[in-house]
C-alpha cells in the first residue's frame, strides 16, 4: 500500500470527494421515511420525501449520488 495514504489526515480524508460527491441516507422523521443529503464531508444539506427526488436533486448539482445503508 502507498505510504503517503497510510499517512492522510482525518480532514483530508473527509474532504475527499467533498465537490465531487454526495450521499443519501435514509431517516426516520415523524414516523416516516425520508432521505437525508449530506457533502462527502458528512455536512447535511437537506431531506426529501424519496430517493429519487433526493438522487435528482444531487445530481442537478453536478454531484454524483452515493447511498449508505
């Protein structure tokens, strides 16, 4: 394995990916299921009603969607 990966900070791992990528996690609010976004870095952005909608909305944004289980 590469030594300088070995040796990334814990910020400059988060900031990977930062304007490259978002993720959507599903969430439970008021006893029903949304999807929650959020920047690679973990900052949340906003919730919608589907994943769809949430994965439209990243993309528009010129970000690639990721989901995590």
């Amino acid at each position: 394995m590469n030594d300088s990966i070995r040796r990334i900070s814990p910020e400059a791992l988060a900031a990977l990916g930062v304007n490259q990528i978002a993720y959507v996690k599903p969430v439970e609010i008021e006893h029903e299921m949304r999807f929650a976004v959020h920047t690679a870095d973990g900052t949340g952005v906003t919730v919608f009603p589907s994943l769809e909608l949430a994965r439209l909305a990243i993309r528009q944004n010129d970000l690639e969607p990721v989901s995590v289980h």
